[in-house]
C-alpha cells in the first residue's frame, strides 16, 4: 500500500522510481492538476529550517573571511608587512581575479558533485586559506593567499542561490534571498564587533592583533565546514529529509521538476546570452556591487579620517550595517506581499542617491553627525537594493540549466564591481574621497538605468506570454516586474 502511495506520488510529480525525471526538460505547469494532504505551511517552516540556517552561516563567514582584510588595515597590517602606496588596494583587488572567472564553472561543478560535497569542499579550503593568512611575511605571501582565497570562495554565493531558488516559489523567494543576502551585512557589523575585541590582542603569543583577526575566523571556518557536510542539503530531488509527497509537492510548486544532472550544453551557453535581460541582469548587479563593495571595504577607512581610535573606529562602523540589515528585511517583506520587484529596488536606488550626496558634499568631524548618516544611507541603499536584485532575475530563469548558467554569470560579471570598488578610496584622496563618491555615484545611476531597461524587457516578454496563452498556450514560467 505504502509503495503504490509512493509510486502515485512520484507520478504526479514527474518521478521515475530511481528519483529521476521522466523528462530531462519538461517543466510543470501552473495548470498541472496536482493533489496533495501536505500541510503546506509546516512543510514551508520545515524547509527554512533545513535549507536557510547553515547556507547563512556559511556565508556570513565566507563573506567576514573576504573583507576582514578592511579591518586588519586599520591595525598593524601595513606597517608590519612594509605596504605602501596602492599595495593595499592591489590586495584587496587579487581576490577578485580568480573569483570572477570561477564563478560560472563552480555552478556546473555543483550540479555534478551535489552541493553538499562542493559547498563543503569549498568551506574547508577557504578556512585553511584564512588560517595561513594569519602567518603571512610579505606583501608577496598576502597577495598569494587573497588570490587563494577567491578560489576557494568563488562557488559559495552563485552556488547558495542558485540552490536556494529551487526550493520555493516566487512570491516566497524575497524574503529567504534577503535572509541569505543580510548574511553579507551581518559580516560587516560582526566583523566590526570582532576586531574590536581582537584588536585587544596584540601581542598576545608573540603575534599582532591583526593576524589574530586571520587565524581566529580561519579556525572558525574549518569548523563550519564540518557542520555543513552534516546540516547542508541538496536540491529538492535528493534531500533524505522530505518524504515522497513532500518532495512532489515541492517540484509542482516551485515548478521545477527538471533533474540538476541534465547537461548544459553550448547551444544552452548561447542562447542565454543572446537574451539582452541576461545583461542588463548582469549590469545591474555590477552596478550595485560598486558602492556595496565600498561600503565594506572602506567604512572603516572612512570613519577613521574623522579622528577616531582602532577600537572606536570599529565600533562607529557597526551601525551603519545594522540599518542596512533592517531596511534590506523591510524591503524584501514588502516586495513579497505585492509580487513585484523593480519598485523596491528603485527605493534603496533613491536612499543609496542620497547618502552618497551627503558624503561628497559634507566632510570633517564638526559635520560627524550628517556624514555618519550619509554612511548609513549609502549602505541601507546599497544593500537594500542588492538582495532584491538577484532575487528578482534569479527567479526569473526556469529550470537548472538557465539558473545553473545564469546565477553564475550575474555573480561573476557583478563582481568585477569589487575590483571597481577596491581602487575608489585611495590614500592619497583622504579625507574627502570625491574620486570614490563621484565612481559611486555614477555607477548607481548606471544600475538604476539598467533596472528601468530590464523591466521594460520583463514587461514585453510578459506581454508576448499574455497574447500566447489567450491563443490556447499554456503559460510555463510566471516572471516579476
């Protein structure tokens, strides 16, 4: 009985009995005629559980092991290691390199291994990476682990969301891409918390206090990595923890019932990128990672210029996270209750414009109060807007093959942004940075043109889809302005 059970479920859903699919591409539509007694709400709460807590922290430890570089430059770093002149700007811009073109290949490798083993695999080596950080001479043995480190790390963020998108449908997607995304903002006021309790390091073992800021996370991550093989799950296809009906109803919702090993083939790799929404999707996100990335990097630095201490400069730089944090969860909440994307991104736009005006306008510590909330702004804007962003073309690919592709694409052109952002606030533009604000400047009027371009492209194609159904098609994908 229990096995006819399971072989009806699997019917319904497009199962073979292996867990396989009956069709390599087939997609469900939203007409599928589809039973269920899953309570679909437990299942929901179910699925947070299992799918957004360890994919958080993961992140949040990815993303503290990237930019904690920030902080350790506001100890002895520079000094210690003899860095001078735009030194410090060329490692942090090594990162990007190797992050950048392994971005897309990480995805496909993904889809091969599942991403409980890559994910994993991923987090152990970055960890590693950070610990011998810690231990580093030279300007030379920096550059080589930054370079390392993007390697290792360049799976995480396109693999996490593109892992993400396949286990919930649309209207529930914004909420859990910011929860995921926040895991970025988290990291910059943690980290700030961080080094102030480890800037009272120094000395301690014989070693300064910013390579305490190194080995400590690196320890951290290598125990992270252990727990994620354990608590990380799959794709909806292979998770143990979902019974049969479960997983059936969780294919027909999310609309995905395409297998991960279908391969992508060069025809796939062409006809994505003959779509001109795959670049405005990429130059929005670019555009975005501009000021967030410098936001990160250099809000220390900043805050620093107005005559602070080590440890007061990295307590002034928590806030401004901790507004970005709020704004993004409010943002998300309200673009998932009315189904639509483009006008909350263009509210951070509006609020991102803003703070860098007050920061290209307003300097010194006697303004402190209207530069700080410029800083805040900045990063509420930036932020706010980059969840929703991803998020919003993420979801509107269909099936493993186009997200496979295309979430390793936006990740990967995005992030040429960081190597962008890493040369805007140079020394020797200190303490006014208008070469930095004026980049940022441009680069958020870009990503605002290029969001008004993609949803004009999003629009036509929901046109087309509106006259295909009223001659009798069957609509396969619901996309979101």
């Amino acid at each position: 009985m229990a096995d006819r059970k399971e072989a009806d479920v699997n019917e319904s859903s497009g199962l073979d009995g292996n867990g396989g699919s009956s069709s390599s591409h087939s997609s469900l539509g939203p007409e599928t005629a589809f039973r269920s007694n899953v309570n679909e709400a437990k299942l929901l709460r179910k699925t947070d559980l299992h799918v957004l807590p360890i994919l958080f922290i993961i992140y949040l430890i990815a993303f503290l092991d990237r930019v904690n570089i920030s902080n350790a430059l506001t100890m002895g770093l520079p000094a210690e290691l003899g860095l001078t002149g735009q030194q410090p700007n060329v490692a942090l811009t090594i990162f990007f390199a190797p992050y950048i073109v392994f971005e897309i290949p990480s995805n496909l490798m993904m889809k091969r291994f599942k991403p409980r083993f890559w994910l994993t695999g991923c987090i152990f080596c970055f960890g590693i990476i950070m610990l011998c950080q810690g231990f580093v001479q030279s300007y030379s043995g920096l550059l080589a682990t930054r370079f390392f480190l993007g390697l290792t790390e360049a799976g995480i963020f396109p693999g996490s969301f593109y892992l993400i998108s396949f286990w919930y449908k649309k209207e529930e997607a914004q909420k859990r891409f910011t929860v995921y995304w926040s895991s970025t903002i988290c990291a910059g006021a943690f980290g700030g918390l961080l080094a102030t309790a480890i800037a009272k390091m120094d000395g301690i073992r014989g070693l300064s206090n910013w390579r305490w800021v190194f080995i400590l996370e690196g320890i951290v991550s290598v125990l992270i990595s252990v727990a994620a093989f354990f608590f990380l799950t799959d794709f909806p296809r292979e998770a143990k923890w979902l019974s049969p009906e479960e997983r059936a109803f969780i294919l027909n919702k999310t609309k995905t019932d395409e297998a991960h090993t279908v391969p992508v083939t060069a025809k796939d790799v062409l006809t994505f990128f003959s779509k001109p929404k795959s670049w405005f999707g990429a130059i929005m996100y670019f555009s975005v990672l501009v000021p967030l990335y410098s936001i990160s990097y250099f809000t220390p630095t900043i805050i620093q210029t107005l005559g602070y201490s080590t440890v007061q400069t990295q307590l002034h730089s928590v806030p401004p996270f901790a507004a970005a944090f709020g704004f993004s969860i409010v943002l998300a909440y309200f673009s998932d209750k009315f189904r639509m994307r483009s006008p909350f991104i263009l509210t951070g736009f509006v609020v991102l414009i803003a703070g860098l005006s007050i920061l290209i306008s307003v300097h010194g510590r006697s303004h402190f109060s209207a530069e700080y909330a410029g800083v805040c702004l900045a990063a509420m804007g930036a932020f706010g807007m980059g969840g929703i962003i991803v998020c919003w073309f993420i979801m509107n690919l269909q099936g493993h093959v186009e997200r496979s592709i295309g979430t390793g694409w936006m990740v990967c052109f995005g992030n040429a942004g960081g190597i962008v952002a890493t040369f805007c606030f140079l020394k020797k533009d200190a303490p006014y940075y208008h070469t930095g604000y004026s980049i940022c400047l441009g680069m958020s009027a870009l990503c605002g043109l290029s969001v008004v371009c993609y949803t004009l492209l999003i629009w036509r194609e929901k046109r087309a889809m509106a006259r295909n159904e009223k001659e009798g098609d069957k609509v396969q994908h619901i996309l979101y302005l």
